[in-house]
C-alpha cells in the first residue's frame, strides 16, 4: 500500500510509501490509497479515494 498526494501547481499526482508529515510534523492525510494485488505474473492497482473533512465537520 501508499499514498497518493494531489499537487494542484503541477496538476499531478505524487506517490509516496510513507505518510507526509507538514512542517509541524504532524501526517498529512492523502487524497487516495494506492493497494497494489499481485499474483503470480499479474498485478493490478486499485485506488480507493479518501473523502476530505472541512473544518468543524465530524470525520464519520
């Protein structure tokens, strides 16, 4: 599994294996989670996207 980080200046994606940290050093939350299923000579990734939380709102 990693982390997919939406850039809106390059309009890209970026993957990483671990979690971002800000600068304050708390963990970014990333926009989807990338699981890659592998078998045998097959592999196939699937991108679960995460919803985004405005302030003041419950996470649930």
């Amino acid at each position: 599994m990693s982390y997919d980080y939406y850039d809106a200046d390059f309009k890209n994606w970026k993957n990483e294996a671990e979690l971002r940290r800000n600068s304050q050093g708390e963990y970014e939350a990333p926009q989807r989670l990338r699981v890659k299923f592998t078998y045998q000579k097959r592999s196939q990734d699937v991108f679960i996207m995460l919803p985004t939380v405005a302030q003041g709102v419950p996470a649930f």
